[in-house]
C-alpha cells in the first residue's frame, strides 16, 4: 500500500480498496468474456473440432481445481491482499497465451495455466472482499461479483465491437495492457487482512491442510448446487429455448439473455437486500425463487413465461455464491473461501455436462429438473449451513 494510503482514515482507506477490488472483480469478467467472444477464432486457426474444444475448455476448470485449495494457505500466509496482487497481474497476462499456442496440446496446457492463475485469484479476491467487508462493517460481495458480471457485459460488448475489424491478436493484446494497468493500480490500495485472518505462517500450513469441518462441507455442498444451477442456466437456456420451445431466430436466446441481465441486477442490490433480510434469507429466498422461476420455465412450454422463469431464476441465483463466500470468508478467512469455492466450482465444471448426459436418455426438461431439485436441496439445508458457520466462527474467535 503506497504512503498516501497509509496517510488516509481508516474508513477512506477501507473504501478506496472497495473500489479497487471492485475494479479487479471487473476486469475478471471482462477476462473471460474475451476469451469466450474469441473461442472461434482459436478454433478456425487450429482447425479444432467440436470434441476437441470441449477438451480445451475443460483444462481451464481443470487448472482452477488443482490451484483452488492451495490458495487458502497462501493467503493465510502472505495476506489476501498480495495474493491478490500478484494474481491479478499474472492473471491478464495469462489470457494472451492460448492466443499464441501452434496447437491444441499446447492450448490445453496454456488455458491449464490460465484456469490455475484464476483460480488463485478467485480465492483471494473474494477474501480479500471479505476483509473489505468487514473493515466497512456492512456488506459489499455480491456487488462485487456484480462488477464481475459487468465486466463480462463490457468484455462481450468491446469483442463485438472489434471482432473481424483489427486482428484478434490486436484485441487481445488491448485487453491485455488495459486490465493488466487497471490490475496494477487496483492492487495498491488493497487492504491487508485482520490479525485474526493471519495466523503465523508455522501455523497457517497446518490449519490449511485440517479436514474439512462439516460447516466448509455444507456450505460447499450448497455452493456446488448453486454453481451447478448457474451453469446449467449459462449452457442450456439457449438449447432449451432451440430444441423443446422450438424459438427461432434471435430469440433462441431470450431465455440467456434475461437469466444474464437478472442475475447482474440482483448482484448489484443485493448487499441491500442482506443489510436488510440477512444472508440465511437471501440465499434461502433465493433458491426458492429459482426454483420457482425453473419450475415455471420447465412446465409452461411457451417463450414469454419460459423467458419470465429464467429471469427470476437469474435473480434468485445472484446472491447464493458470493452470500456462501462471505459466511465461509468470515467464519473461517481465507482458507474457508478455498475449500468453498474448491467444492463449489467442480459443480459449475461437472453439472453443465452432467445435465447433457441425463438430457440424452431422458430429455432435456428433465436433466433441467436436476438444477430444480438442487435450488430446493439449497432453500431446505441453508438454515443448517448457516448456523454449522455461525458456530464455526464464534469457535475460531474463542
């Protein structure tokens, strides 16, 4: 932190390092979003199959899995705030690698290292929010991850813009220097954890490799439901509205497009909404509300309440993950926030898949229901995860 930092009150400082890990969740979005506007294009150049993309795609999921549940120990160690540093900037630098690979060997293990480097940063800036939090005393993560989402929608909206006018390696590299500046300045003004977060390092590694508590289990469980409905909701809104509500044209992808646009909306007004209802109500009213806007689209096989359904599921899914974050981050700092988001991410990385394989014996409405029945098991054993965390914590204060 620079020495005008150090210089400002407590909450100036706590503030400015909301804005700056707002910018960092932001130029995340924007990150893969490139990515994704430019999967075409790497796949045309190397003369990919469809197969071999999706192989490519899993090294990203692959990488942030094997890097997730290390970072937990490395903030502990080092503090969010320079994990989250070092990340950011490697991070963005990453992304201009698989651009540059002759072959898909060789794309593989660049994304592989792309998904590592983010699963660094996905642990230690949602830590580093969590001490945001509670430096400010009132709560900030989900519209954190409101800018990350944000960042997606200036991500796609720049590719549109420039794809097939400059070269893509031109894009990439705009991308790259503008996210890797932002990442910069951004991470001056982070704040170092509490001293309570920050263990000595002799002991950190130890309490890093502990068993996993029934709280991290439960919270982590819920969160790879969550995370399982979010990517089924990503993947199939468009299939859905294709191949069972047979849309055509532009609005295949009404469905998409209005569970992207809640779920933005929900993130950025719902600090309010747990200032005011709590995050058990939040995330257990939210799962309802998915539940509800799923079940809808799933029964009323029309594309006006079909696109009304994945609305309110978008708006009930927003706050589930960064709320489950947050009590991980709180009862059990960095570390919690890894096992969580370690548990939670193999759900956005198995369900999109696991519901295509159940969609070709059964149908595609049905292997939907599975996303259904985990926003329900979200809503019924929230009240346990939450209290397993509120435990938790008192226990790590004591």
């Amino acid at each position: 932190m620079t020495d005008t930092a150090q210089s400002l009150s407590p909450s100036r400082r706590a503030d400015q390092a909301r804005h700056a890990v707002s910018a960092i969740f932001l130029v995340n979005g924007a990150l893969f979003a490139t990515w994704a506007v430019l999967i075409p294009s790497v796949r045309d150049r190397l003369g990919l199959n469809e197969t071999q993309v999706g192989l490519a795609l899993l090294a990203v999921g692959l990488g942030a899995l094997f890097s997730m549940p290390l970072t937990g120990g490395w903030t502990a160690r080092f503090g969010s705030d320079r994990v989250t540093r070092a990340a950011v900037v490697a991070c963005m630098l990453a992304l201009a690698l698989p651009f540059l690979m002759p072959d898909l060997l060789t794309l593989m293990l660049a994304l592989a290292l792309l998904g590592a480097i983010n699963g660094v940063l996905d642990v230690a800036m949602n830590a580093q929010g969590v001490t945001v939090e509670q430096a400010l005393k009132r709560p900030i993560l989900s519209r954190l991850h409101a800018y990350f989402s944000l960042g997606g929608v200036l991500g796609a909206l720049l590719g549109a813009a420039l794809l097939g006018r400059v070269p893509v390696l031109a894009h990439v590299g705009l991308v790259v220097g503008v996210t890797t500046l932002t990442g910069l300045i951004a991470g001056r003004q982070l704040l170092p954890d509490p001293p309570a977060a920050r263990p000595e390092a002799e002991e950190a590694a130890p309490r890093a490799r502990a068993p996993l508590s029934p709280a991290v289990l439960l919270l982590g469980g819920l969160c790879f439901l969550g995370m399982l409905a979010e990517g089924a909701n990503y993947d199939w809104a468009a299939l859905y509205f294709r191949d069972v509500l047979h849309a055509a044209g532009g609005s295949v992808g009404l469905g998409y497009t209005a569970f992207v646009a809640a779920m933005t909306l929900g993130r950025w007004f719902g600090d309010r909404v747990r200032t005011r209802l709590g995050d058990e109500v939040t995330v257990r009213g939210g799962a309802l509300l998915t539940a509800l806007g799923l079940g809808l689209a799933l029964l009323v096989r029309d594309p006006l309440p079909a696109t009304l359904g994945f609305a309110l599921s978008g708006l009930g899914l927003s706050n589930v993950v960064p709320v489950l974050y947050g009590a991980a981050g709180h009862a059990l700092a960095g570390r919690g926030i890894a096992q969580v988001a370690t548990i939670g991410y193999a759900g956005f990385l198995l369900g999109p898949p696991l519901i295509g394989f159940i969609a070709g014996h059964v149908g595609l409405p049905a292997a939907l229901g599975v996303a259904l029945a985990g926003a329900v098991l979200v809503a019924l054993l929230g009240g346990r995860a939450f209290a397993l965390a509120r435990a938790k914590r008192r226990a790590e204060a004591a």
